[in-house]
C-alpha cells in the first residue's frame, strides 16, 4: 500500500517502483546489514507521539553544511542513513508496534530550523541532502506519519514555497 499510495494507485508504477526497491535491496545486501539487537525486557527509550509513531527530531540548523559538503562523501552519508532508516523499520518500529498493539509503520519527524540561515544554502551540502530525500522517496515511501517544521526563518519559508 505505501508503494501504491506513494504512485497516487498508478498500478504499472507501483509494480516498477516496488520492483526496483526489492532489486536494490538484493543488490546492496539491505537485509543482511547487521543492526543492533535488543534484549528481551531492554527498554527502549524513544519518543512517541499519541499514535504510538516514534518521534524522530532533525535539527538542521545545528549542521555546519561547508564542513559536511566537504568531509562527507554522498556514498558515506547515505549509508549513514540507510543504516538509520533500517534499524527504524526492523528493531524501533517492530517494538513500538509490540506495544501499541498495532502495526506502527510510520514516524512523526520534527524538522526544528533554530539556528538555520544562509550560511546552510551551500550548494554541495544542498546535494547531499537532495540524495537522502530521494533515497527515502525511492525505496522508503509512505513511512512519514506526520511533519512538523518549527522555528522556521523567514528564508525556509521563502524557499519552502
């Protein structure tokens, strides 16, 4: 359903999209990335919002994007994040879901800008970030429950729209 909801129910996309998910997966071995594991009676302290969604805040303000553009290959970075998308969906989500006592599929992101400003439009760091949006586009649709922005400059709405 996240497939087809993600292609607006455009069947034929859906099954393309579906298809090159699975085929990537197989080929850079998603499955078989070990991740952390945790212990029967391990709490996990996680944020949740009313639905049971883990809460996951991104402070993009914070972020020294010159230094990022230039010490982090696209390559490291979304390995990075596969990484994180993947403990997410099959350790975070499979305990929230526990739980609830119903399937928690999706996350709640806080994107907070404080500190955000011009000196984070830098076109090589613009790049990376571009990659993980359409990495999660591509291969992770439909896992964003809900978005909430705050302390949004001026500039992040001018740009947003």
């Amino acid at each position: 359903m996240r497939f087809a909801t993600a292609r607006s129910f455009r069947l034929d996309k859906t099954k393309e999209q579906l298809i090159e998910t699975i085929t990537w997966r197989d080929l850079e071995g998603i499955d078989s990335i070990p991740l952390p594991i945790l212990n029967p009676g391990t709490p996990i302290l996680y944020p949740t919002d009313k639905e049971g969604r883990g809460i996951y805040i991104e402070r993009a303000g914070y972020h020294d994007s010159k230094r990022l553009a230039k010490y982090v290959k696209q390559e490291e970075l979304t390995n990075w994040h596969i990484r994180c998308q993947e403990f997410s969906h099959r350790v975070i989500m499979p305990e929230l879901s526990r739980r609830a006592g119903k399937i928690i599929d999706k996350e709640t992101v806080i994107f907070d800008c404080e500190g955000m400003g011009f000196h984070q439009l830098h076109l090589p760091s613009l790049t990376l970030y571009r990659a993980i949006a359409e990495l999660d586009q591509k291969y992770y649709p439909g896992r964003l429950g809900k978005l909430f922005v705050v302390n949004a400059p001026f500039i992040f709405v001018k740009i947003w729209r």
